[in-house]
C-alpha cells in the first residue's frame, strides 16, 4: 500500500510520492500511448497526485496539451481515478518554447477558464497554484481570479510555486493556500535556508519539490555523488530512490513530484516510498551535497 499524507490542512489525502507530467508534453514527448500508460501505471501503484501545468507544451500553440493529456488518460482508466488529486499551475508563457511569466489577471482568469475545461469542465480544479510571481504585477492583484474561481466552484485549493516566505504570509491573505512548489534536489537546497520548508512544516502547508532529481541536465550526474551511491548499492534501490527518499526524510510535509515518460521510471520513484533513511545516513548526503 501507498504511504499517504494530507493535503494541507485540507483533510483531502494524497499519495506519498507524486508523478510529475512534464516530460509528457515538451518538444521530447513520447508518444502519446507511452504517456499514458506511464500515467495508468502509476495509478496502478497508488499514485494519487499527479502535478502539471497551463504551460507543460511545446510552445504557445500547444498550450494545455499536458492537461489534456492527463484527463484523457484518467478518462480511459479502467480502475478507480475517483481519490486522483490533478494539481495544475497557470502564469507561465512558453513563446517560441522559451518560459515567461504572465501574473497578468486578465490572462489568468482566461487560462484558468482553459484549464477547468481541458479537465472536462464538470468539476472543480483540485489544485490550483500561481506558476511563479511576476514582479510586474502584485501578488494581490494575480492571486484574486484564484479568489474569485475559488467562489465560483471552478477551483477547490489554491497554491504557489517559486515563492519565498514574504510572499507566501501575502498570498495568504488573499486567499487560503494549502501548498508550496518549489525548486528543491541535492543542488538547490534553498528551501532549507530560505526559510520556505520550516514555514511550510509550522503552518500545515504541502511542500512539493519540483526537480526533485535535478532535472534533464544533472539527473545523470547523480551515480557520481559517492554517498548518495554507496546507499543505493547497500539498499538495492536506484540513486533517484535514494534522492526521493532524503527529501522525504527532510520533513513531513515534503511530497516529492519526479517527473515520468515510461512507466519503469515512475516505478523505480514510487519505491522510494519504501525507504526509510537514517539521520546519520540523511547527514551523509547533506555532506556530500553542500
């Protein structure tokens, strides 16, 4: 069975370990049958949080193909997606493939119009939070169309990503936020010393690690950090287990968000839910990564 944590202070339970969309709608997609058999993979093994976004695409042609996606791919499930919590993001752009922010609150009430519909516009949208805060625009003024969605019944929750503890005490006092996205691996280890992971633990908030292995460019760096390969060798698991399992162990708020486009790299994450590491054993990779 699937380790499971709370949502917030939502009392709505999500797996332990989540499964990131991302890599199911760049420009290095897989095939559409891949993606989704990665996806049913997952809820086969008790993956109940899933984590896109507005701008998971190509480009700006291709916006919300992520989402799409993933409701297409929860709609042709066979077993049971009713406890499947989808978090999505809006206020990134991708023109030209590149990544912009937009806290624009025009753009932000039409995309997360676009969003409620690409999951089928029947239900609210679990989670919504704001992609990252655009100095062009207060986080009041960005923040009120989640206000507003929220009383409208197109969102239930609200979050936010990439933001620090100033600004998550000011989006709080727009409208009730139940969870932080940040960028969070053995390379950024910001949330630690910002304050962000201590803030999100005392206040009953969901801390989710976006990156959580690095990314494309220093996943496949990771064998070369001794400690981190020393325990994967002695516990038999991968050197991603061995990283998602240390984020977890950073708090209890932390549900880590690896990303997937084949169902074996979404199994080797979820196993890292099994994996209990020592203090001293999280020491040895704090050491080594510091």
């Amino acid at each position: 069975m699937m380790e499971t944590k709370q949502l917030g202070n939502t009392g709505v339970t999500i797996s332990a370990i989540g499964l990131g969309g991302m890599p199911m709608s760049l420009s290095s997609r897989p095939p559409e049958a891949q993606a989704i058999e990665t996806i049913h993979r997952a809820l086969d093994l008790g993956v109940t949080l899933i984590d896109t976004a507005d701008s998971y695409c190509k480009d700006e042609s291709d916006k919300h193909h992520n989402e799409r996606l993933i409701h297409q791919a929860l709609q042709q499930y066979q077993g049971d997606a009713s406890n499947v919590v989808v978090a999505t993001k809006g206020g990134l752009m991708r023109p030209g493939g590149s990544w912009t922010r937009n806290g624009n609150p025009d753009h932000l009430r039409e995309t997360i119009r676009i969003s409620f519909e690409a999951f089928g516009g029947e239900k609210p949208i679990e989670l919504w939070q704001y992609h990252a805060p655009d100095p062009n625009y207060t986080i009041e003024e960005s923040l009120t169309p989640a206000k507003e969605a929220v009383a409208a019944g197109t969102i239930r929750y609200v979050g936010v990503s990439n933001f620090s503890v100033e600004q998550i005490k000011r989006a709080r006092d727009v409208v009730d936020i139940v969870s932080v996205q940040n960028q969070y691996n053995p390379w950024q280890r910001q949330p630690e010393t910002d304050g962000v992971l201590e803030y999100c633990e005392r206040e009953g908030l969901t801390f989710l690690p976006w990156s959580p292995l690095g990314g494309s460019r220093r996943v496949a760096s990771l064998p070369d950090i001794p400690a981190i390969a020393q325990l994967a060798k002695t516990k038999g698991v991968s050197v991603y287990a061995i990283v998602l399992a240390w984020l977890r162990a950073k708090s209890p708020c932390v549900v880590p968000i690896p990303g997937a486009s084949k169902a074996s790299s979404i199994e080797d994450s979820v196993k890292s839910a099994q994996i209990q590491l020592s203090s001293d054993e999280v020491e040895q990779i704090d050491r080594a990564t510091s």
